[in-house]
C-alpha cells in the first residue's frame, strides 16, 4: 500500500495532483482511492487529498490515510506540510514548497507568520533524518518556467524523485496527458522537464 | 469503456443515469452539489439522452416537481444535503402517503464533522420519522450499486427511496467503468393518468395509506434481509483468517464507518501478528440498509455473539435498533456504541480513532506495540513531529482575496460605526463575513432566516437597527416569503442583499437571477429589485460593495428608512470573472500602520515584520501577493497614505482626469435617457433585462417614479427622497466619542448632496408596471412614488479617510 497526502491552501491545486498520480495508479493497474476536501475549506482553509494505491495489488478499503502512514505528504505550503507531520509514516518523506501563504489571522497577529520560520522548525524535525525531507524553492523553479500554475507537476515530480514511489518521469507525463486539459498539457510537461 | 475516476457523487449521477432516469433535480449544498453538475455535464456533452436536469429554486421545490414527474411514469432524482431534506419535508412526507410511480430515488448527503454544515442531524432517523427505505452506502462503487437498486426497489414498492452518502463517500474517487452513452426511460405513453382516489390526498386516504405504508415496510424489511442486491450491501465476514472458534464479539458499521472497520480490522490483525498475540474471533457486518431494519439478517448475525460493537457516524441508530432486537427477542448480546462511551458521539470517525475501539473491545489493549508500521519504528527511536505544532498559523475559510461581499460587509459596519445594531447573517459565502476583522455577522441559523430573524429582533430590541444580508441564490430559495411579512407586518428592517450573481460557496451554481438552466437556456434573469418591490419594500437603493463611499451612502440611507428597506449589492463573484491586475504597496509609502490588515482583512495582503521603508522605520510593512491580488482595489480606497496604487490606470479612463470621467459617465447616462421611450399604456412588451447590474453602477442605474422628470437629470439633487438628516440619524445623541464622525458625515453629506444624481430607465418601470396590469388579483395601484431609488455616485465621491486610530503607529 502507498499513501500521498497532498496538503495546502485552498486554490493551490491539491486536487488535480491528486488526480493525476490516481491516474498513474491505474495505469499501473494499481487498486486507487482518493479523498478530497471540497466546501467551507477551500475558501483559503487548509485543505488535504489523500490518494492510497494498492501497489502490491491488495484492495484499499477507507479513502483516508491513518496517522503514521504516509509514504509522501506533498506539502503545497510550508506550514501545512508541517500540520499533517503527524500523518507521516517512520520512513516518510516530506516533500515542501517554500513559498509561505500567509493567512489573514496571521496577518492580524502580533506576530507574523513567516515561512521561513516554518522551514527552520521543519529542518530541526528532520535533523537526525535529513534525507527525509525534500525543500522545494518553488519560486526560483516557477520563475524559471514563467507560470505559477505549475507548482503543482512541479512537486509532483520532485515527490517521483525522491524514489519513494515506485513511478517514474514517464508514468507521470502520461498521467498528465490523460487528466490535464489538453490546452495546458505542454505546459505541464515542461515543468517536468 | 474507458475507466474514470469518478467521485462518489459524480458515480451516482451515472448511475441514474444508466438506471434512465429522466428527470433530475435539486438545489446546491455541500457534499451533494456534484451529482446534479454531473448530469447536466453529460447531457451537454451528449452522452446523457433524453434527461431534463435543473437546480430549482429550493429542495421543496425540486421534491414537488419530481413527484409530479413520477406521477406521469417517470424515473426521478432528487438531490441536497441534510438541511436540504429539512426544506423538502412537507413534500416528502405527504407524498409517501400518496405513493409514487415512476421511481423516485433521494439522494440525501450527510455530512459528519460538520464540514459544511449547521448540524449534524442524520438521515437515517429522517427517513423512519417519514417511513421511507434508507440505503446508506460506505464507497463510491457501492453508492453506485444502490443508486440502481433503489429506482427498483421505488417502483417495486411505489415509495420513494433515499440514499444516504456521506462526505467521505460524495468526494471520495475511485476507477469505474461507466456506459458511454445513457438513455432515459420513455414516459409511459399515457402519460399521467386521472385518479383522483389515489393521487389526492385526503384524511380518509391518509388514513388507508398509512396501513399501506406499514405493510410495504415489512415486505422492504424481508428484501433487506434476504435479497440481492439489498443482502451484498448487508455483507458479514468474519475473522481473523484461520480462527477455530466461534465468535463471540461482533462488530456492526455504517456507511464509510465499515470502511474504516474493515482497515482497521486488517491493521489489528497485522500488528497481532507481529506481537504474536492471538487475537479473538469476530464477526463484522456492514449495515447498508439501515431503515426499515433487516431485523431477520441482524438476528442471524447476532447469532451466538455476547457482544456486539457498533460503529457509525452522527445518530446512534444501528445501536437503538440493536437494543431494540435484543429486547424484542430475548437475545442476549449487549450493545456498545456512542450510548455506552464506546464510540465517539459525534464528528467525523476514522481508521485511528477504531483501531483503538476495536483493541480495546476485544481486550488487546497493551498487547499490541503503538506503532503500526513497527518494522519501519525499530529503525528510528523517535518519529518525526514538528516541536511547534501549536505556533503553526490557523487558517479558518475566508472570503476570497476580491470577493465583493468584503466590500458590502465593510460599508455596513462603517455606516453604522457605533450605532447600535444586529447584523443577522445567512447562509453561503458570506456567513464568512463573521470573521476578524470584519466581524460584521451577529447570526446565523438557516437558508433565508437571516430576514426573518431580524423582524424578530426588530418588534423586542427596537433600540438596534435590525439589519440582514442574504445572497443572492438563497434571496430566490427561501428569502421571498420573509420579505413579504416584513411588509405585511411592517418591521422596520434592512435587507442587505448579497448579489455576486452565482450561488458562490457550493460551487458557483447558476439561479433564478441569473436566468442561466442547466439545460443551457439563457431565459430572462429575475430581477432581485422587482421581487423586492413586488413585496413590499419600496426603499431599494443599488451599490458597487467595491465602491467603499457609495456603498457606505446607500446603506446609511437604506438604514435610515422607517419601515423595510434594501440595498442591493452587485459585483460578480471572483470565480466568474477574469481578475485585475494586482496592486501593489509603495515601500516608500507605506507607513505599515496595518489599517488595511485591520479593516478589511484581505488575505491577498500580508505584513512582513521585516520590511523597512522611510515612513515605517522598523515597524514592518504590509504587502502584497500577486498570486492571490485580483486587483479589486478595495484596500486602495482604504489606505489612508495612499500606499497601494493601481498597476495601469483603467484603460477608458486612462487620459482623463477625474471630473473628466464624472463627465463621460454623466453623457453617457443622458444619452440612454434621450434614446428611451416612453408609454404609459403599459403595452411595451420589451423585458426587463437588467444588464447593467454588474457594471460599475455609473452608468445605468436608475430612480422609478411616477412621472420621469428629464429635467432633473442635468441638474444635480440631493439623494433623492431623503432628507439629509436621515442620512445620519444615527449619530444624533451618539456621544462625545462620536462627534468627530458627526462631522465627517456632515461633509460627506456635502458631497453627496454635490455629486449625487437621479437617472431614469423608462424601460423598467414600464416592465414592472405592465407585470402588475397583468395580474388579475394583483395590487391594484403600484405607488410609484415610492418604487425604488437608485444612487448614482461617481469617483469625485472620495472623501478623505480620517488616519488610523488605532494600533497602527504602535504596532
């Protein structure tokens, strides 16, 4: 069994991740359930899907991915990945932009919240397993390519890099092909590239 | 037939659809808005033949509607979530005892948690309190299954059958194979045929269907017992794999409940299995038909069992109908659930929180290690947790950056600044409007109560004005009929309607104002202004919310009126249209006072504590993100330093100076005076389309009076029909701490009485006129006089903000 988690801000683009590697899943011939936060929440709240794929051909039952369970969490922004930490499993890998969403009560606060902040408390989690977090500097990569809408294949492949999934670069291109608008697939692409 | 991932709600769309249904319909609400989209997408596509599909106004209406298709032989399917079923229950009631011809299949979704929702009420109670079947499915593929199962089950029966998916179940995804082309059931050829001993109901009739209510409850209860499909969705396994003994604990589940079993059942045997502990035999039932109750399938389960755990989300319904079993036969099993501690007694429940249910039920607690993935733990001594987990930022839902309702719900609490008020709220995006800093919702209940509390408040707390927002889907679903009473009762209430021009928090659904069907006809848009006359309210004033000193005009001057009175807000809503360029703060500028932060509370603008600037020194600075600015501009009219500016002046406008603009606008609002025709026989058969209500509110709006006075245009007159000091009555004998806002009224008064002007649209008020001739019973003299006010306020309209009060400088 694997289990993603995809965590952030409502409107960052979770869901059609979640989409597109339920779709490598399949192509792979793999049992998948993905569950998805839609409502109240994606009105800027923190927002989760979870894609669970039967890899060694079992069946997965709940859409839901216990705590301590999940090979990736894909966090879309600093501070949701480090919410759902406790959905890690022992040997998980964090996969984390940087880009911080501030949200508005922070903004209120005495005390801003900062990403980077966030980013340092993430490193000291992860100090005795460094190798177990991957930081992606989301704004250098999307300024390279020149659309922020991306971000998303952009961690996407960063989360196929690390290895912990058994799902190359190719799986994915395919996967974008049969889910992403037509209009948007090269774009996409690139961003792999 | 290509496999798709499909989520549960857009599954049971297909289904129906495969199942011919003919026509479906519903009203938005959030976890079931999906399965009405999905069939309109496939319909538009092409792949649906043959289905009518609509949002009606509300659940009631959708219900009715559907019943009276079933009533001609059709299949129908009927959508909302768990309030919704509240709305449709006098329809839902009384046509079980009428019965159905054409299935009629309710899908009705609960929402655990509550996610979306006002209350965790559960369906399953709804449908025994109306004696209608329930089938509850725990995944996607089954909600799929019993969506087919319950058309013929509801005609097998002619009762109308729900179905009860949860969240878990509506978003949820899996792969399915779907037909690649639908056709819906022909009517039968009679169509409706004329009986009015069964399709009237009367006491006697009530009286005789209720006995056959009674009976066909007793057959269902068998099929639920003992036929295919109804006995696969009332599934036992038991386990472990390889146990010699009989069980003796039993474990019941509903809906994604049994999902969450059966994983957690999987992870307790794994973990046993590495601790080497045996662990005792069990026998697992899911309850997919959980009303009426397949009393003999439970009685076979329970069968030798001492013990039976029951795990379910919202009510304990398995868990009474267990006992009740019990009771009833002398079993001598006991029940543990929500009833005896043993199951969480509300909220959402998940694989976690039952693995250590299930541990302790069956007696493993400390038997086991903690971890569930242990051969991964020895590895490490300690797993991973962020130290500052309580420092992490709360992200509570707010208004979108660019949503208009922060604009209306901004004016509001600056027309009233310290007058005392009660601001009823409503449901959809702008309850939102509760949040810091706007703080502008006092109350929030159901769909439409928002007007109907404040008539309340207004008769017992008339020292505050009593004051109600309601958008613009929920004004069409259940706002009318508490508009009429506040004018047949006369309370003394504003009505702040909300108009983005979507129904924005489910889903950017289209509704009556819009005129937008799901079958892809544009038919004419009800006008929110003409219903708000037709009922009463002859005070109606227009606002742009993003136009902050012409809002705060109108609703000074709607509060103002002694009796109903309205403001309509229009500006669409961010999802519908493209957005502006984003603005940006000038660091030279920017005094990092934080009033925009505090004021309107956008989340497309931060505060770096780190940013320096000549006027902020070491205070930080507020900033803005280009990725969610859509250039709304609002915070532009709030900075008091005049730090945020605009990307590119507005490309019309771009050459000229402000009252060069007043002037475009002003020529322009003439010009489609001059072209107007007017005729007083009222046989001018053009409609009234309001197009402009989304403008910039310049250039078409309008005042309805008894005769058009062209003269007046030219000239510029006060608001009109109000008397100055009504404008600002609320500050009189406010007190010393308000007399400083005293006087800014009194120069914003001056400047309105400047640049306020009166326009005409003859086309409207002939089309409202001709509407009341041609109502036989309608009233039979419209006082004109009264009908509506419309503001025109222009850009000269800026008054200068006083600095910030408050925490800014200190900050």
């Amino acid at each position: 069994m694997l289990n993603v988690m995809l965590t952030g801000v409502g409107g960052q683009g979770t869901v059609l991740a979640a989409k597109v590697l339920a779709q490598a899943a399949q192509e792979k011939g793999w049992h998948v359930r993905t569950a998805e936060t839609i409502g109240m929440a994606q009105r800027g709240g923190s927002v989760v899907s979870h894609v669970r794929m039967g890899n060694e051909g079992e069946e997965v039952q709940s859409p839901l991915i216990a705590r301590g369970c999940a090979d990736v969490i894909i966090a879309f922004e600093p501070a949701e990945g480090a919410r759902m930490l406790p959905y890690l499993a022992p040997t998980g890998v964090l996969v984390t932009a940087t880009t911080a969403v501030q949200p508005v009560t922070a903004a209120l606060a005495k005390d801003s919240y900062r990403g980077s902040v966030v980013l340092q408390g993430l490193r000291d989690a992860f100090a005795q397993a460094p190798d177990q977090l991957v930081i992606v500097p989301d704004d250098e990569l999307l300024e390279r390519i020149g659309n922020r809408k991306v971000l998303n294949t952009v961690l996407l492949a960063k989360a196929i890099g690390t290895g912990r999934l058994p799902l190359d670069l190719d799986d994915l291109r395919s996967a974008i092909r049969a889910c992403v608008k037509p209009a948007f697939v090269d774009l996409n692409l690139q961003a792999i590239g | 037939m290509a496999k798709k991932l499909l989520m549960g709600n857009e599954a049971m769309a297909h289904a129906a659809l495969e199942a011919g249904v003919r026509v479906v319909a519903g009203y938005p609400g959030t976890p079931s808005s999906e399965i009405v989209e999905t069939v309109a997408k496939l319909r538009a596509a092409g792949i649906a033949h043959g289905v009518h599909v609509e949002w009606s106004t509300n659940e009631k209406v959708a219900l009715e509607l559907l019943f009276g298709a079933s009533l001609a032989g059709a299949r129908g399917l009927f959508t909302c979530k768990q309030m919704g079923l509240n709305v449709a229950s006098d329809a839902l009631m009384s046509l079980n005892y009428v019965s159905v011809r054409g299935g009629l299949v309710l899908v009705v979704a609960d929402d655990p948690g509550p996610i979306s929702s006002q209350t965790e009420q559960d369906t399953r109670r709804f449908a025994a309190f109306a004696k209608v079947p329930v089938l509850d499915p725990s995944t996607p593929e089954q909600a799929f299954r019993m969506i087919q199962a319950a058309f013929d089950l509801s005609e097998r029966f002619h009762t109308p059958v729900i179905v009860r998916p949860t969240t878990r179940v509506d978003h949820a995804s899996a792969f399915f194979e779907v037909a690649d082309e639908t056709f819906a059931r022909p009517v039968p050829e009679e169509g409706f045929e004329r009986d009015v001993s069964k399709w009237v109901i009367f006491p006697r009739r009530a009286y005789e269907a209720h006995g056959e209510i009674n009976e066909r409850l007793s057959q269902v209860a068998d099929a639920f017992s003992s036929e295919e499909p109804f006995s696969s969705f009332n599934e036992v396994v038991e386990g472990p794999e390889g146990a010699s003994d009989d069980p003796v604990f039993g474990i019941v589940a509903s809906g994604i409940s049994a999902a969450y079993v059966r994983e957690a059942l999987q992870m307790v045997e794994e973990r046993a299995g590495r601790a080497h502990v045996k662990i005792p035999a069990y026998r697992f039932m899911q309850v997919g038909t959980p009303y009426p109750f397949p009393a003999q399938a439970l009685s076979r389960f329970a069968s030798g069992l001492s013990d039976i755990l029951v795990i379910e989300e919202l009510d304990y319904v398995l868990e009474d109908e267990l006992a009740q079993l019990a009771g009833r036969t002398h079993a001598s099993f006991n029940v543990h659930g929500k009833l005896t501690g043993e199951a969480r007694d509300r909220g959402e429940n998940d694989v976690d929180d039952v693995v250590l249910r299930i541990e302790k039920y069956l007696g493993l607690v400390g038997r086991l290690r903690l971890h569930l993935h242990e051969q991964d733990e020895d590895a490490r001594t300690a797993s991973i947790s962020y130290e500052q987990a309580s420092e992490l930022p709360v992200r509570p839902p707010v208004l979108c950056p660019g949503c208009p309702h922060r604009g209306a719900f901004y004016a509001v609490k600056q027309a009233l600044l310290k007058t005392p008020a009660v601001l009823c709220g409503d449901i959809g995006c702008y309850t939102l409007g509760n949040a810091q800093p706007l703080d502008a919702v006092d109350t929030c209940l159901c769909m439409g109560a928002g007007v109907t509390m404040a008539q309340g408040l207004s008769v017992v707390d008339p020292a505050k004005k009593a004051v109600a927002y309601i958008g613009d889907s929920t004004f069409f679903a259940s706002g009318m009929t508490g508009l009429a009473n506040a004018a047949y009762n006369g309370h003394d209430i504003t009505v702040m309607v909300l108009d983005n021009a979507t129904t924005a928090m489910t889903g950017s659904q289209p509704h009556p104002g819009t005129g937008y069907t799901l079958m892809g006809d544009q038919n004419e848009p009800l006008s929110i202004e003409a219903v708000l006359l037709a009922n009463g309210f002859s005070h109606v004033y227009h606002a742009n919310p993003l136009d902050k000193d012409a809002s705060i005009v109108a609703v000074k001057a709607a509060i103002a009126y002694d009796g109903p009175s309205a403001v309509i807000f229009e500006s669409p809503c961010i999802q519908l249209i493209k957005p502006d360029e984003p603005v940006s703060i000038d660091a030279d500028v920017c005094t990092g006072c934080k009033k925009c932060i505090t004021e309107i509370g956008c989340p497309g603008i931060g505060f770096d504590p780190l940013r320096e600037g000549p006027r902020s020194g070491s205070r930080g600075q507020a900033f803005i993100d280009p990725a969610l600015c859509n250039g709304c501009d609002l915070c532009v009219q709030v900075c008091p330093f005049k730090a945020i500016t605009f990307p590119v002046p507005d490309a019309e406008f771009a050459d000229l100076a402000e009252d060069e603009v007043f002037e475009v606008v002003e020529a322009e609002a003439e010009e489609s005076l001059a072209d107007a025709e007017f005729d007083e026989t009222n046989e001018v058969e053009e409609s009234y389309v309001d197009e402009a209500s989304h403008d910039d509110g310049a250039s078409a709006d309008s005042y309805q009076g008894e005769e058009p006075d062209l003269s007046g245009f030219d000239e510029t007159v006060g608001v009109y029909g109000l008397e100055d000091e009504e404008l600002f009555l609320f500050d009189d004998g406010a007190g010393e701490a308000d007399s400083a806002e005293s006087d800014d009224d009194a120069e914003k008064a001056v400047a309105i009485e400047e640049c306020a002007t009166v326009a005409l649209d003859p086309s409207e008020l002939e089309e409202i006129s001709a509407a009341k001739a041609s109502e036989p019973d309608g009233p039979q003299s419209v006082d004109q006089e009264a009908l509506t006010r419309r503001l025109v306020l222009t850009d000269e309209l800026n008054i200068e903000e006083d600095l910030p009060e408050e925490g800014g400088q200190d900050a």
